[in-house]
C-alpha cells in the first residue's frame, strides 16, 4: 500500500510538473486561491506578466489588483465576489496593465480561472486559474477592426475575390455604385470588362500582369443592376502567402462618369465650334495634316473647299447678331449635310468654313461637292425675315494639283475663294499654285472693304 501511495505522488508529481513546462510554454502563469483562508498563490511566470515581485505578493497578496487600470481592477473584483458567493464557478476576462516605463503605454492581460474545491457546505473552497498576456491578439483585433472599418466606410468600391474571381466580400461604395446588395453578389463569379477587349480575354490580362507586377492598374467598364455600364478607374491587387502562392485578389475602382463627362466637354470645346459643332480651327489644322499624310502615303488625291458667305455683315447689320448667328448654324448644317461622313467640315472663323475631302478622284469630284453646297446656301439657308437670298464664295484646290504642304493649299483655296468674289460671288473657282503677289493684292483690298 506504501509503494502504491509512494507511485501515486510520483505520478501526482510528474504530472504537475508536465503541466507546469507546458503552461511556461504557453507563456501563461498559474494562480491559486484558497477562499476561505483568502491566501493566494502566484507562480514566478504569473508574475512576471503582472510586472511585480514574488515578495512584493507574499506582504500584499491584493497587489496584482493595484497594477490593473482602476476601472478594470473593480470589474476583475466584482467577478471574485460573485465566485465567493457562490453565483459564478468560473470567469474569464481581459484587463489593461500600465507600462511602468511608458505613461501613455500598457499591456493587456487576460485571467481565467474556475473552482475547483467546495466545503462540505457546498461553498467555494479553492479556485485556480491562469494569466497570460493578450496585448499581440488585443492589437490584432484592433488592427483588423481598424481594416475592417476602411473597409466599409473608404469612398472607393473595394470587393475581395478568390483566386478564380469569385466575389467573398463588397463593401459599402461597391453596393451604392452597383446597386447590388453584398448577400447577393457574395458567391458570383466577377467579370471585368472592357470596352475593346473580350472578358476572357481581359481576365487573362489582369492575370498575366498581376503575376509580373502584383497588380493591375487601367480603365474598365464597370455593371450595374439594370444591366447599364459606367466607366471607372480599376486597381486589381495579388494577394500571396507566406510561400509566394497567390491565394486573393483585392479589386478597388471608382466610378469615373463624372470625370469622363468633364473630359469629353472638355474635349469638344477644345476642338469644335460651340455655335456649329463643326471642327474649330485647332481641330480642322490637324486633320488637315493627317489626311495630308495619308494622301502622300497612299498616293491619293486630297481637295479642299474654302468657303465665305457673300454679304453676311449685312445680315448682322439689318437682322442683328442672333439672325446671324441662327443663319451660321444653319450654313454649318447644310454643309455637313452636303459631303460625305468621311469628309470634315470647319468653321475657321466668322463666316468663313473649310471642307476637307479625302480620296477624290479627279478635281471634278470637289467641284460637283461645291455646286452642291452652293445650292443647298442659296436654295434654303436664307433666315427668316431676311432682305435678300444668302449665297457663298468657294475656293477649291486639290492635293497635289496646287501645293504640297496644308499651308500652300490653305493659301491656294482661299486666294480661289476671293477670286470668285470677285467675278460676281455665288460661285466657286478652282485655285493655282501662282506666287503669293496677287494673294497678297486681293487680302489687302478684302481689308479695305472693297471686297465682300
């Protein structure tokens, strides 16, 4: 019987102390408290946590409460007289330590403990329990909950996806910008889109370059709940373990339809008319140098039609600047209406307009464009109340018949262009490529209003 309590205490022995490596492992402390006596036992690892002395507890067994933060030391002494009452036979909870070396710094710890012992009156004898030290974890959460709240509340629509492009989680901006709830899209693979390229063939895309890069950056065309589209500006982001596998990906973007509007205003003013929407002078000089170009390279024919309206300032003077500028935009629209969806249209400057038509034939073709555009001016542009018909001077010259380089064809259709004024207006006439003298003539005689 001897040898069997001698092996039992071994055991009892062996046991505690297994269990004392693996709680110093943990990193936690054992606590022991004998209710009824109220003396309190407090390992070394314990109280290293609490940041006090063995011998300090040993003369002031309530000192580990002193250390806590006074709001949490009468939180962790209402738990112990519940448990001394007997209304609780274990607890759990989690309190804030102050640095000693930092005013402003603590530590968070977390106590459990559980009775383990009642008398024979079934009141708590002992309870025994464990410290260790959460701050890492308590960090963490409020690192995630920080994350979490960003998450949420950042004005740019964020939506996590797996790595095969199903959604896991959208926040708030994605719902209002899409108008989809997050229960429903959660689940459904996500398809980005793009107004030149093919889904499957943008996935590949985004895929390719996010396993060079990490990420994906450009414009896509996002989809909303009545199935309409809007632009927006899209960031696609991996997301990798801790051996480099991709295993996420983090897709944010904006809706951009307010910007893209502003740009494309901000496009046609810069390049059209704002009284005829045709080109504006900026836009009609880079055509023109294109389609040049293009003429040189495919060894095309290239004409262009100057055109002046005869006796426009009297439709200003008599009728006023509204007439006149009612009579311009429809001008502008009869020209439009007169050439073809490849040909360009301009309004240089007042009652002056420019024609470029590419690929001709034969100089016949711009004179046939112009009798035209004579015809529709002086048959149905006329405003109302007018005093007499509107009609128009055109100019013509042809690539390569009259010059070489926009500004000698410039030059040439409008010297053409004066030169119909000249021989009675409503008329067109074909340019050359004689010397700028009688060019230079007949501007300076336009200037002193001999010519209108």
């Amino acid at each position: 019987m001897l040898g069997k309590i001698l092996l039992r205490e071994h055991n009892v022995i062996g046991s505690e102390r297994r269990l004392s490596l693996a709680l110093r492992g943990s990193g936690e402390g054992v606590w022991d408290w004998d209710i009824q006596e109220n003396n309190s036992y407090i390992d070394p690892n314990c109280c290293n946590i609490l940041d006090v002395k063995p011998e300090e507890l040993a003369a002031d067994n309530r000192l580990w409460l002193k250390r806590l933060f006074v709001e949490d030391a009468e939180q962790a002494k209402q738990y112990f007289r519940r448990i001394a009452a007997g209304e609780l036979s274990s607890f759990e909870g989690e309190y804030r330590i102050p640095e000693q070396d930092d005013d402003s710094g603590y530590r968070w710890i977390q106590i459990r403990g559980s009775v383990v012992e009642w008398d024979d009156h079934g009141a708590p004898a002992r309870m025994s329990g464990t410290v260790s030290d959460v701050t890492q974890r308590k960090m963490s959460e409020q690192q995630l909950k920080l994350y979490s709240t960003a998450f949420k509340c950042t004005k740019n629509a964020v939506v996590m996806l797996d790595k095969d492009f199903r959604i896991l989680a959208a926040n708030r901006a994605f719902c209002q910008i899409s108008g989809q709830q997050e229960h429903v899209v959660v689940g459904r693979s996500y398809i980005f889109q793009h107004a030149e390229i093919p889904s499957e063939q943008f996935h590949k895309v985004i895929k390719m370059q996010i396993n060079n890069r990490m990420e994906w950056r450009g414009e896509a065309l996002g989809v909303r709940i009545d199935g309409s589209h809007y632009p927006q500006e899209l960031a696609v982001y991996g997301v990798y373990d801790d051996f480099i596998n991709l295993t996420h990906y983090v897709t944010i973007f904006s809706d951009i339809t307010e910007r893209k509007r502003t740009e494309e205003n901000l496009r046609v003013l810069a390049n059209y008319d704002p009284l005829t929407g045709l080109a504006n002078r900026y836009m009609f000089n880079a055509t023109f140098t294109r389609s040049l170009q293009s003429a040189r390279r495919k060894n095309e024919k290239l004409a262009l039609l100057f055109i002046d309206l005869d006796h426009f300032k009297q439709v200003n003077d008599l009728l006023g600047h509204e007439a006149g500028d009612r009579l311009l935009i429809e001008v502008a629209n009869r020209i439009q209406g007169s050439i073809r969806e490849t040909d360009t249209a301009a309004r240089l400057a007042g009652d002056e307009f420019v024609v470029i038509l590419e690929n001709i034939q034969a100089l016949t073709d711009a004179e046939q464009v112009a009798l035209k555009i004579l015809s529709a001016l002086s048959n149905q542009a006329s405003p109302p109340d007018s005093l007499s018909r509107i009609s128009a001077s055109i100019g013509i010259s042809v690539f390569p018949d009259h010059g070489n380089d926009s500004e000698t064809l410039l030059r040439s259709a409008d010297r053409a262009m004066y030169d119909a004024k000249t021989l009675g207006r409503n008329r067109l006439n074909i340019g050359t490529d004689a010397g700028e003298c009688a060019f230079i003539g007949h501007r300076q005689r336009v200037d002193n209003g001999n010519v209108n």
